[in-house]
C-alpha cells in the first residue's frame, strides 16, 4: 500500500532538512534519513518544488564555496587566483586551451600561451584581483 500523501511529503521535508545539514551531499543525506537515492531523485524528477528547494541548498554550498575561495585570493594564494582565473576570466583569454569549432562541426584544439601569475608583483595582484571582482560585480548586475 503506498504511503499517504502527508507521510510523504514529511519524508520530502526531513530529506531536504537533511541535504542542507550535510552540505548538499545526496547520499549523505538519504542516509541520514533512511531514504534511498533512487527516492530523492524520483522527486527530484517529478516535483518542481523539491527541485527548487535541493537547487536552492546546491547553490548555498556553491556560494559558501565562492566565498573561501575569494578570501584565499584576497590573500594572495597564486592557485586560487590562478584556478579563479581560468573558471570566471574565460572571456579575457584567461584559459590554457580553447576548442575552435568550425561550421562542419569539426573541432579544432588551439593551445593558448600560459599565463603565470606567479610572477607578477603583489601590487599587480591586487590590481587584477580588483578588476576580477569589478568584472564579477558586472556579471551580476
């Protein structure tokens, strides 16, 4: 006999109560709560508003994410820099390599010249970290 609809969509609400403890890691959560994978993403599939509520915890750990990795930049850390770079600063050449598609559909891999940011002065560092987040701003708005 299947569960009624109420001790559903308590099962639904411990699970997402669950997945945001365990900083959006299904597994994690399912088993917390008794509940299988397989069931979270039957209703991940088919309820709209538990998608936007398990999209809404995703994006809060993207954006906790987001936030060590900007105080590791505003601490110099060249990686961190360096990995910001080449996700957000694609579209000033920040990449090491690009594919090139042409209008047959043929892919063409173009090797572009490393940039080392290691090797720039710390008030060069700055200088580009303020106009990574100017650029970040802009993209927002």
């Amino acid at each position: 006999m299947p569960k009624a609809e109420e001790d559903i969509q308590k099962d639904k609400e411990k699970l997402l109560n669950s997945l945001k403890e365990c900083s959006g890691i299904v597994t994690f959560a399912c088993e917390k709560v008794g509940l299988s994978r397989q069931t979270f993403y039957r209703w991940y599939r088919d309820d709209a508003e538990f998608k936007e509520r398990a999209d809404a915890i995703n994006e809060l750990q993207i954006d906790i994410a987001e936030a060590s990795l900007l105080k590791k930049i505003q601490k110099g850390d060249t990686t961190a820099i360096i990995f910001y770079l080449k996700t957000k600063g694609k579209s000033r050449g920040y990449t090491e390599r690009k594919e090139i598609v042409a209008p047959d559909g043929v892919g063409v891999q173009v090797t572009s010249k490393d940039f080392d940011v290691s090797k720039l002065s710390d008030e060069e560092r700055k200088l580009l970290l303020s106009i990574a987040e100017k650029q970040d701003k802009s993209a927002k708005e």
